[in-house]
C-alpha cells in the first residue's frame, strides 16, 4: 500500500506517454533532474544526489543552472554523488573564487607585490579600465580542468554517461543560452559568470554570463530532452517581502532577480518530484559553511529516500531491474599532446610563453601536469586567464590550444592601511611591464598619510624561463617613532629618516627558492622633537654588500594555511661616515664617541605555518639579527616591538610597541595558534620569547637579556584587507595593550 501512490503516477504517465507516441513510451519512462543555481547553497542539491544514488534511481537526463550545472556536470560525465561530496569538501573555495593563483607558482620576484592592493585598475585605450567583473578565477577554470578531463575528448555533451546541458545569459540580449556542446569547462564558467562578480566569459562568439540571471531552473529544457518525470532541485529562496527591502542594495538585487523569480515559478509545475531547499540562514558566498551547507543537503536527501526508493522499486516492479553502473567516469589517462596552439598573445610572443611553461610536444601529460604548467606561465604576471582545450587527433594525440588573455602591461594599484603606529596611509602604485626594456617590471609606490615613504624599483628578467634576475631600486622613509624609558613609558618622539640605494643580481633555482648578491647604499637620520632622557641627532650613511637567499613556498598572501617564508642575509658593512650628536640626561656626549669600523651583519628571519585540521593552523616565527664586532657604532640597531613589520631594521614582538628598546643583536621565537571562526574570521593566539645582549651590549642602549609577551587577535578579512584587533600582555612591562591594524602596509 505504502507504494499505491506511485504506481498510480505511473500509470497514468504511462498512459499519457502511449496515447501522445512519445518515443519513452513504448519502454521505460525517462527521469530527468533539474539543479538550480543558488552560489553555495548549491552544494545541498549533492545530498539529493546521494539519496538518488542510494535509492538506485537511474538519471536520464540532466539540466542546470550556475553551481546546479557545475553539481549536475560532474554527475552527467560519471561523478558519483558520494565522488563530488568529497571533491567538494576539499576544495579551496578561497583560491578558486578569487583572482589569485597559489602563491607557489609566482615568480619569487613577484611573490612581494602578489595579492596586495584592493584595487588594480589596467591601463587599455589611454585610460583605465574597470572590468566587466571582480574575478576571472584561474584557479578555477584549472580546477574544472582537472576535474573534466577524462571527458576531455567529448564534445557533445549528449554523449556523457547521462545526457546534460547547462544554461548560460547572453549579455547583448539578455536571452538564455542552452549549452549543450563544445568545451565543458567553457560552458559551466559560463552558466555560474554572476554578473559583476565574475567575469563574462566569451563562448561561440557570443559573451556570456550566469544563466540564473533570466533561467536558474531549467525544468522545460530537461523535459525538452525527453524525461518523462522530473526531479526538481531548487536552492533559491523566493523574493524578499517590501518589509525586508531596507536598503539600495537590497532594491538592485530584487529588481534583478525579477525576471529569474517569474520563470522560476512557470518551472515548478512541470516536476513530478519538487525539492525546495530552505537554506535561509545561508548566503550565495557562504563556501566557509560548505560542511554545514552539505549537511543540510545529506539531511533532506535522508528524508527523500523513502520516496526515490519507492520510485525506483515501482519502475523495476514495472519494467524490470535496471542495471545502474557505479563507475560511469572514463579512465583517466595521460594524453601524448603532438602540437600546440597559442590564442591571444600581443605583448608576449610564443616561445615564452611555450619555454615558461616547459612545455614538449610529442610527450605524454596528465591533467595535473597542465595545471602546474599554467599556473607556472601565469606566474610570470604577465597573463590574467589562462585555459586549454585538447583536440584528439587521427593518430590518438591530441592538440593542445591554449586560449590567453594577457594582462594590459601597466596597472595603477590602491591600497588603504591604517597602523596603530604608523597613521591611515593610502598605498599608490604604478606597475609598468616592458617599459624600458623587454621582459622587465618597473613600478613606483607612494605611502601618503601621516608618514611619506616612496619607493622605485626595475627588475629586469634575462633568461628565457625568467629565473635569472637584476633588480635596481630605491626607497625613502620618514617616520615619526616614540621612545621609552626602562619603565616602559613614553619619554619622547623623534623623527626617522631612512634612504637607500639597492642593485642586487638573483637566480632562482625555482618558483619557490632565490639567491644571488647584492650592494646597498644607506643613509640614516635621528631628528629629535620631544626631549628623552637618551637622544640622537645626526645622520649616519655607508655602504653594505651581501649575499642574500629566500624562499617562499605559503599557498596564499594574506593568512597563509601551509608553507614557510625564509629570507637570511650575511652583510658586510664598510666604513661609515656618522655625523652624529647625542644627549644623555640632557648633557652632550663627546664627539669622538661613535665608531666608524666596519663590521659583519646576519640577518635571519622565517614564517612557517602548519594546517592541524580544519579550522586550525599552527604559526611558527622565527626572527635573529647580529651585528658583528659593533663596538661604539650606531644608528644600525635593531628596533624591538609592534606586531606588524613597518620599517627598516624592526623585529616584531608581541607585546611591546614598536621601537620600545634597541639592541645590536636579538633572537625571538613565536608559536602561535589561528582558529577559524567563520569564512572571513580568525582568533589567533601568539606567544613569543626575545633573548639579547648574548654577543655584545650597546654602549648607549638598554636593553633586559630576556623579554617574553602573548598577544590575542581577532581578524576580520574583508574587501579592505585584514581587520585585526588585539590586545597584547609583557611579562616584563606588565601592561596589557591594545593594537590596531588594517589592511597590508606598505
């Protein structure tokens, strides 16, 4: 009895079925499923997949919109839904819905500027240009790449394991576009280009955009297709009421959304099955929810089940046990790529692009090699999307025909900061490439707020592969720094000047390691304004050559999960030149105190980071400095405190502000802990220990042999960059002090 209502849907399916002569209706009837778009909340429609999956349901025919095509593509080439959960619980959704590739494929001399401004306006026909969205998603389209290739060779996408097509929006005449053939991955970036989110994304000549805009459930186009009984996934929630409309914001998106609203309700009555996710509490960009969003998923599927199940055991009972195939995605080999094709490229030409990547004809690659190939051609910075498609040969091969849009060659940039020592600064950047030479970087950056700093660089590449490096810059600060007494108060203020001079030669051996030798010309000034009871005033110049290694192997700029960042440098300083007064007490030193000897200098500093499970990340920070046989010199201390690096010669330490004492040599060591809140949110907990005056003692500072602090921040990552707000404890001081910071300093 429990089954009755099913058998009777059936029946009268079936007899419509015969007396309409569909071509279903001489056998078993077909079932076609329907995934909505609906951003992240699409991810609910795989827990629908796991009940049909488990009740043994076969599918047909599949349609869907934005994340219901990217859910119902994997499942049409041969995904099982248990397959895609898992595929989507690893998934770095900030990279992929970013316009950052992982940190590991930038060029070491680019890995500095990568990710660090909030606005980056190209220079295209005398002007600058605002693009037609935020993000291209590299990584994303790489991502799909990967995903897709064991149908790499199917262009039809009616001959995938079950039959599929997607719906994108034709941005020239807002019509709603059926793909159902040519390059997949093409297709589904086009079906999920939210409008001023994403970038349009040229398909068939025609630019196209999120098919949600005019079709986010696509019910007419499965039927179309031929099912005979429609599953009907639908994520999207219904128009907001007047009284939820409360801002200009709100207004736009329900304007917009008008159209899609009044389709979708022509589409719910043609399913059979209709499935209404209520997912309110869950926005579009909620992926830092995705357990939770999969979760609800897997539970309304739990409460389906008995449905599909009864379904799939009335279509048995009535025509007969089907065979369901688990494994219905072809093996995934690597393809012999016998020629190469370059779209796109005008100011690079292609044997770069070619030796960038290391690319070989007539060698076997799996989709993992491309990826690593692409995102090594795309770190060079010179390009902003980089796709593929491989077309299969007469002899087995496949042509590969790589699709480029490069990036225009200059960008002005903006940043924002505002540092509870430094001030609000706006960060303005001009990056040119090919400016002066080929196959170079020039860039001026100004910081203009309550401390100017400028500072100029050209960095000229000369090998084909861009591992062998020169790098001319200059840089001036000016800062106005607070001193302290031993009671660990303010006792007066003084200005910092700070200029130098820098030509460095680099190779790296690859994208994460570099190292060469460079000469530094530099020139320093003390400017007292507020009396201490220990002053300088003067300068001090002179000039530093050195051997220099980095390396930088974390995944992303900003709140790195894994990876370290290592740079150590052994100086030699040659004979100074101080011209230099200082007032101890308010009495005048003589001026015969200083030293000008040259002497030896290590530098050593590295970040290392450690995922321990999902939320959790586990922080290292290890910073030294020596200054050798600094004996009655100056103006080269090292200057302790703050919990953000501003300036020459600073060595970060919670719990202290910045410039709270000065030494000629200093160890610190940092262990932290950063949870994740939400999507955008860290707490983090930091403990560190600083240990000084192990070589020599200064002759003019003072300083303790040990200092030990912890500091709690909350992080907030949002469109300006990182909030953070901490409060930080000394042991020594015995003070518990707040500190300020947003955004990423100059």
């Amino acid at each position: 009895m429990k089954y009755f209502p099913v058998y009777g849907l059936l029946f009268l399916l079936v007899t419509a079925t015969a007396h309409a002569q569909t071509p279903s209706s001489t056998g078993r009837p077909k079932i076609g499923l329907t995934l909505s778009g609906g951003g992240a909340k699409g991810l609910a429609h795989i827990g629908i997949l796991k009940a049909i999956d488990s009740a043994g349901l076969k599918i047909d025919y599949i349609t869907g919109t934005s994340m219901g095509s990217i859910i119902g593509g994997l499942y049409a080439v041969g995904y099982s839904a248990d397959s895609i959960e898992k595929i989507t619980r690893k998934i770095d959704w900030d990279l992929l819905l970013s316009n950052l590739s992982s940190m590991r494929s930038i060029i070491m001399e680019e890995k500095d500027e990568y990710g660090r401004y909030i606005v980056e306006l190209p220079w295209v026909n005398h002007w600058f240009r605002i693009s037609t969205g935020v993000l291209e998603a590299q990584e994303l389209w790489l991502k799909f790449s990967e995903l897709f290739r064991p149908v790499y060779n199917i262009k039809d996408f009616s001959q995938f394991s079950i039959p599929f097509k997607c719906i994108a929006t034709d941005i020239s005449s807002g019509e709603a576009v059926v793909l159902d053939t040519g390059e997949i991955v093409s297709a589904l970036r086009s079906s999920m280009a939210i409008p001023s989110i994403f970038t349009a994304v040229e398909y068939d000549g025609r630019k196209l955009v999120d098919g949600g805009v005019v079709r986010n459930f696509p019910v007419k186009d499965v039927k179309e297709m031929g099912a005979d009984f429609v599953i009907g996934s639908n994520v999207s929630g219904p128009l907001l009421t007047s009284d939820k409309v409360t801002n200009a914001l709100q207004v736009l998106l329900q304007v917009a959304f008008f159209r899609e609203a009044e389709d979708t309700r022509a589409e719910v009555p043609l399913c059979n099955i209709y499935v209404p996710l209520t997912l309110d509490k869950y926005g579009m960009g909620s992926f830092g929810e995705t357990s939770d969003i999969l979760q609800a998923g897997i539970d309304a599927g739990r409460k389906l089940y008995p449905r599909f199940k009864a379904l799939a055991d009335s279509l048995n009972a009535i025509y007969g046990p089907q065979t369901i195939v688990k494994n219905r995605l072809p093996n995934k080999q690597n393809v012999k790529i016998s020629s190469c094709e370059v779209k796109g490229l005008n100011h690079t030409n292609r044997e770069f692009f070619i030796q960038t990547m290391n690319l070989e004809t007539n060698h076997y690659y799996s989709a993992d090699n491309l990826s690593r190939m692409v995102r090594r051609a795309y770190g060079t910075r010179y390009y902003t999307r980089i796709t593929y498609s491989l077309l299969p040969q007469d002899d087995g091969t496949s042509k590969i025909v790589f699709d480029v849009e490069e990036n225009p060659l200059t960008f002005a940039k903006l940043g924002l900061n505002y540092n509870q020592f430094s001030g609000i600064s706006a960060i303005i950047n001009l990056t040119s490439r090919n400016f002066f030479t080929p196959t170079s970087r020039s860039l001026v950056t100004l910081n203009i707020g309550q401390n100017f700093r400028f500072k100029a660089e050209h960095l000229q590449y000369f090998s084909r592969r861009a591992n062998f490096a020169f790098t001319l810059g200059t840089q001036f600060d000016q800062f106005s720094i607070t001193t302290y007494n031993n009671s660990y108060k303010e006792a007066g203020l003084y200005t910092q000047n700070y200029f130098k001079v820098d030509g460095k030669f680099g190779y790296s051996t690859n994208r994460d390691l570099t190292f060469g030798v460079g000469d530094r010309l530099e020139w320093i000034g003390y400017n007292p304004s507020l009396s201490s009871s220990l002053e300088f005033k003067g300068r001090n110049d002179f000039m530093t050559s050195y051997f220099f290694l980095r390396s930088n192997t974390l995944d992303r700029p900003v709140y790195p999960k894994r990876g370290a960042k290592i740079e150590a440098e052994a100086d030699y300083v040659f004979q100074q030149d101080p011209d230099v007064q200082y007032y101890a007490s308010n009495t005048r030193g003589p001026d015969s105190t200083f030293s000008a000897a040259p002497y030896p200098r290590v530098l050593f500093y590295m970040d290392k980071y450690f995922p321990i499970a999902s939320r959790y990340t586990l922080l290292t920070h290890f910073q030294g400095g020596l200054n050798l046989n600094y004996n009655n010199n100056v103006m080269n201390e090292f200057s302790i405190g703050g919990m953000t690096s501003l300036f020459h010669n600073q060595v970060t330490f919670a719990g202290l502000r910045e410039g709270t004492f000065y030494t000629p040599n200093v160890a610190v060591a940092l262990l932290g802990l950063r949870y994740q809140l939400f999507s955008n949110t860290y707490l983090t907990g930091k403990a560190n220990v600083l240990f000084s005056n192990f070589i020599s003692k200064s002759n003019f500072f003072t300083i303790p042999d040990f200092l030990s602090g912890y500091a709690m921040t909350l992080t907030y990552n949002f469109v300006l960059g990182p909030l953070e707000l901490s409060a930080m404890y000394s042991d020594q001081s015995r003070r518990v002090l707040g500190y300020i910071n947003i955004g990423i300093p100059f």
